[in-house]
C-alpha cells in the first residue's frame, strides 16, 4: 500500500484536489481510501463517500492537531491494510500554518491557493517548507503574472519541490499529479518512523484546563515577548528564554 500525507491552509482545494486525483487511480482500478484529520468540525468525509472512497474522520478536539495525527496514523496505515487499499491517503488542514504532518520516506503534499495572498508561502512552515510536492490551486482566477510571482515565492521558501498547478473544480493537472502518487515503497506499518520536523512545543497551564490571564497562572513552556520590560523576568526553569518580535 501507498501511503501520501497531503496538507494545507483550510479552504485551499484540498478535498477537492484529492478527489479529482482519486478519479484516475480508481480508473486504474486501484482501491483508494482516505483518512480525514480536522480539529473542531468536517463534512468532508461525506463528499468522499458520494465518490465511492472509503473514509475514516478523526477530529482532535482540545488537542494538538500534529499530536493527534502521530498518535492515529499507525492504526490508520493498518485499517488501510484492512481494507485492501492500494493507495491510502492522509488528509489534515494545517490551521496554524505550522502543523507538519510529514513522516520521512512518506509522499507529502502541500496545498495551497492563489488567492492566499502574496506574501502566505513566507508565514507558513514545516507544513509548506518539508514537503516534496506542492499544489497551488484556484490559478483561473488569478493572471498568470500573478500565478508566476506566487509560484516563485513558493518556490523561494521550498527550491527542492515539486510545484505543480491543479484546478480542483475541473481537474485541470490532476492526472499528471496523480502519477506521482504511485512511485515509492509500499508501506507495511509506519512504526518506528521518524516525523520530517518536529511538533509544536506544548505543554503550559493553558494546554491543562487553565483560563485565567496572568503570569502567576502561567506555568510550563511559556515564550513571553520583549517589549522593553524587564522589572518582571519569570523563574520557572521550565520557562523558555523570551523572544523578540
């Protein structure tokens, strides 16, 4: 079994760029599957049902989407096996802009869209700059000088991946894209595997069910900004140095 992580910003055409590069592997009568990873909400899963692909939804709820996805994907990988699939596809919104579900010698796909705004491939991390192939979508309504600079910018924050242009409403570079999703080795489990970069940093008074403000409530891996103030330094040593913006 094949096994490719695609991730990006919410709204970018990622389910719709799947499904259309889906078409061609079931024409190949390949069997495809997918795995959808959300935080909060998706109807997702039900557009993949309507096109005849098996689909599993995890929503991670409180937690770290990138901790919820590390701690899924073994099981994933074997509900794939399960299931006879030839190709399973990951599917997670990186809705921080740093999520990096990336696991090394696994196919990752960034998604990302025109209409993000110029200077979205600099604010966006792991999860644009550890991928091996990058999507940009809704090219036809933008002019190909503005496909041009914003191909370059990617292109500025990852020279190592492959840019490729898909249209997810017509499909338009899909089936080249879908080519790519066959190379590789199979993969039996991912167990033991490394992540391409590591997760955010997490663990404070706030990822514990603390709400009220203040430094004498904040605890943990804290990174407080400089503004100038030094009368108030914390002392816990499990503090992270501040940082300057």
């Amino acid at each position: 079994m094949k096994l490719v992580t695609v991730s990006g910003p919410p709204s970018s055409g990622k389910t719709s760029v799947i499904l259309k590069t889906l078409e061609h592997l079931q024409a190949q009568k390949l069997n495809v599957g997918v795995v959808k990873f959300d935080c909060l909400y998706t109807d997702d899963d039900e557009i993949y049902r309507k096109g005849g692909v098996p689909v599993k939804k995890g929503l991670s709820g409180a937690l770290c989407p990138d901790h919820y996805f590390v701690s899924n994907i073994e099981e994933c990988v074997q509900w794939g096996k399960r299931e006879g699939l030839d190709v399973l596809v990951s599917e997670s919104a990186g809705l921080c802009n740093r999520c990096s579900p990336y696991v090394r010698e696994i196919l990752a796909v960034c998604v990302i869209d025109n209409l993000s705004g110029i200077n979205t491939p600099k604010k966006i991390g792991p999860m644009l700059k550890s991928a091996d192939i990058v999507i940009i979508t809704k090219g036809d309504i933008v002019s190909q000088a503005e496909r041009e600079v914003f191909a370059s910018r990617v292109h500025r924050v990852n020279p190592k991946a492959r840019i490729m242009h898909v249209n997810g409403i017509t499909g338009q570079g899909s089936f080249e894209f879908s080519t790519l999703w066959t190379d590789g080795d199979e993969v039996e489990t991912v167990e033991g595997k490394k992540l391409r970069f590591s997760m955010p940093a997490a663990l404070c008074s706030y990822c514990l069910g603390e709400t009220r403000i203040g430094s004498e409530f904040q605890m943990g891996n804290v990174r407080k900004m400089d503004l100038g103030d030094t009368s108030r330094q914390t002392s816990d040593p499990m503090t992270s140095p501040k940082e300057s913006k």
